[in-house]
C-alpha cells in the first residue's frame, strides 16, 4: 500500500513539474527605452508642464483731471498788495492726469502651467500668468513748454488747490524770486503758503501689476478622427493692482529742497476677483508636414462670474515720514467677465508640443479711480468709478509630456 502510493506521488510531481519550471522562468516582452520625455503607452495619461511667455495689453482707466496750472496765490496779500489769495499767472495747465493715456504699452509676463491626462481623457491644469509691472509718467517744472515764464516769471511756479491742510504742509518760507509789480510792497515768507502753492516741480506716475491664476478642468465632448470638442470649467483668481501717485517738491528761496517740504499723494484701486470660468472649444487637426510634424488649431471660448472685493487707499505724506494723512475705503460687487483664446499648435515630437495663441479678457462691472486725485485733504475721498476692462495679447511657448 505504502509503494502505490509513492508511485502516485511522484507521478503527480513529475506532472506538475514543467508547468512550474515555465512559469518560473517566463520572461516578459522587452520594450524600446524611449527617453524621459516619451513612453510606449501616452493614451495612459501622465503630468505634462508648458511655459509660456507672454506680451499683453492692460488698458487705463484714467480720465481728464487737472493737477497743476501755472502761477501762485499771493496767500496773504503782501507780493501784490492785492487781497489775500489773489492768483498770479497764466492759470496754464501744467499737468494733467490724461496726460498718462498717451501711446499704450504691451506688459511682457509669463505662463507657466503644470497639468495631468488621466487615461479617461480629462485633463486638469493649474496655470499662472503673471506681467511684469508697468509705469506711465509725466512731470511739469518750473520752465513751461516755449519758455514762455511770464514777465514777471510768475510761470515759473506750479499750483494745485489742495485745501483743508495742516501747518505741517505749510512748505519752506520761500520768498517770490521776482520784482512784484508795486516795489513798495515786501514780500513775507508766507506769502506762498504750502507746498502746492508755488511748487518747483510735480510729477503724476501709475503703476499697474497683473496676476491670473486658474485651476481647469478639460472634458471630453466629442473626439472624432480630425477634430474634438470638450468642455472647460474651473476655478479662477485675478488680481489688478493700479497706483497712481503724485509728487510735488518745493524747493526754498535759495533752491535747495529736503524731504519735509516734498509730499507725495497716493490713490492705490485693488480689484481681487474670485470666481469660476465655464465654456468649452474645438481643436481641429491640420496635418502633418515631412520631417517637421504635425499641427492643428484650436479655439476656446468662456464665460466667468467673480466676486470682486476692491480696496480703494488714498494718502497724503510727506517724504520725511513725519506726517500723513490717508482713508481706506472697501467695495464688493459681482464682476462677470468673457474670455477667448486661439492657438496654432506644432507638434515636432510626440512628448513635445509649441502653441502661438492670441488671448482676450474682458471683465465687466470692476472699480478704477479714473480722476484720481481729492484736493480736500480733510476729506481724501476720490471717486471710485465703476468700469470695464479689456485684456488682451499674444504668447508663444513649450511643453513637455512626462
């Protein structure tokens, strides 16, 4: 009993045996290394990273408000003999703020953009544009275009009516370096009482700063053999910081100028908007061309609704630091806003892809000082207006399948 049952058992091990030698050593197809930026199977998805360099458009809500004119007011009588607060000059503009329109400049910036294919075909990216900062700038001194100073040099001088002051704005005690009209009357030092009051030189200047990040997801609609539809949705955060500033020196009798009789006033307009994008576009293929590989062109098309909480903050220092004035003022509102885009893309290898897109953002119902400047510094409460904004520029760029 105990032999037959050994010749069983050895039977079903040598049965067993070349079933398990060839699992063992079953060798696994060899596939072709294909470098980092590509692998056999790209339909399963991966992270992919693109960067983008950008040249847009910002435009400038800012309107026609006069800073400066030419002349003085003899504040306290003693230069004409004419009642207090007499003006003298021309009363030319000098400096106005639409003076800082002029020829609109393009903003250079950057996209960068990091993303993932998931096998199903939806795609999810996060992006960041940003520009860098740009600067308009006009300024006015004491020689007017012509050199036309008066013939008392009475032009020479700048005045802006800025009112409700306290004596630490007073200015230096300069006396009017000019014969007055009645040799018997003498100037005081306080005849150009302030610093806005017969100032040397004024300069207005605004900054603008541009930042747009976007979480997007992308889903497959339609896929056909050369062309696809999907859909875009996501969240999205835009900031546009705008600060228009104002300097105005005044120098004393003998030219010199210090830092406690030069005051600058700022008016800085964050908008902030928080929000989420919807829409969807089409990328049609091209073909492909010898040796170069293949395009296509796609165009999308969204619509956004934000919540924009804006922060107005309009100050009056002087550069010493050793006084100020300011008023803070907060604003929410609903700001909807459109956005399209076209691209060529080119794709010279298969883990590699070069877009060319032209970009248009328009954005509806946002605040801007467009008259930037409150004369009244008891009050310092400028207009805050409501406005649209229109966004727009080119920009080429890279990216790489991982």
């Amino acid at each position: 009993m105990r032999t037959r049952i050994g010749w069983i058992l050895l039977a079903a091990a040598l049965w067993l045996a070349p079933s398990s030698v060839s699992a063992q050593y079953y060798e696994v197809p060899q596939t072709r290394f294909v470098g980092p930026l590509s692998h056999p199977r790209f339909e399963d998805g991966g992270f992919f990273i693109a960067f983008d360099a950008v040249v847009w458009n910002l435009d400038r809500r800012i309107r026609n408000q006069t800073v400066a004119i030419r002349g003085f007011r003899d504040s306290d009588g003693s230069v004409t003999g004419l009642p207090p607060g007499t003006f003298i000059g021309s009363g030319r503009e000098a400096l106005n703020t639409e003076q800082l329109r002029g020829p609109g400049s393009w903003s250079p910036g950057f996209d960068f953009t990091l993303g993932w294919r998931f096998e199903s075909g939806v795609v999810l990216t996060a992006s960041w544009v940003h520009l860098a900062d740009t600067r308009y700038s006009v300024s006015a001194g004491p020689i007017p275009p012509g050199f036309n100073v008066g013939s008392l040099l009475e032009d020479s001088f700048l005045f802006s009516p800025v009112s409700n002051f306290s004596p630490d704005y007073a200015g230096p005690r300069d006396i009017p370096q000019f014969t007055p009209p009645d040799p018997a009357n003498e100037a005081t030092p306080t005849a150009l009482y302030g610093v806005w009051n017969g100032a040397d030189n004024m300069q207005i200047e605004l900054l603008q700063r541009f930042d747009m990040f976007t979480l997007t997801a992308r889903i497959p609609v339609w896929d056909g053999e050369h062309c696809r539809t999907y859909g875009l949705i996501g969240p999205r955060v835009i900031t546009m910081y705008e600060r228009f500033k104002w300097r105005t020196v005044d120098l004393d009798e003998k030219g010199i100028g210090t830092a406690i009789n030069n005051v600058d006033y700022t008016n800085i307009v964050s908008n902030r908007l928080y929000g989420v994008h919807l829409g969807g576009g089409q990328e049609w293929f091209l073909g492909d061309v010898p040796l170069l590989g293949g395009f296509s062109f796609s165009l999308d098309a969204e619509a956004a609704l934000y919540g924009d909480w804006v922060k107005g903050r309009a100050k009056y220092a002087r550069e010493d630091e050793g006084t100020s004035a300011s008023r803070a003022r907060n604003f929410f509102r609903a700001a909807p806003g459109l956005e399209a885009k076209a691209s060529l893309w080119w794709y010279p290898w298969e883990a590699v892809q070069v877009r060319i897109g032209y970009n248009f953002l328009a954005l509806f119902n946002t605040l801007a000082s467009e008259r930037p400047i409150d004369f009244d510094m008891g009050v310092i409460s400028p207009v805050y207006n409501q406005t649209n904004r229109l966004i727009h520029g080119f920009d080429i760029g890279i990216g790489f399948v991982f």
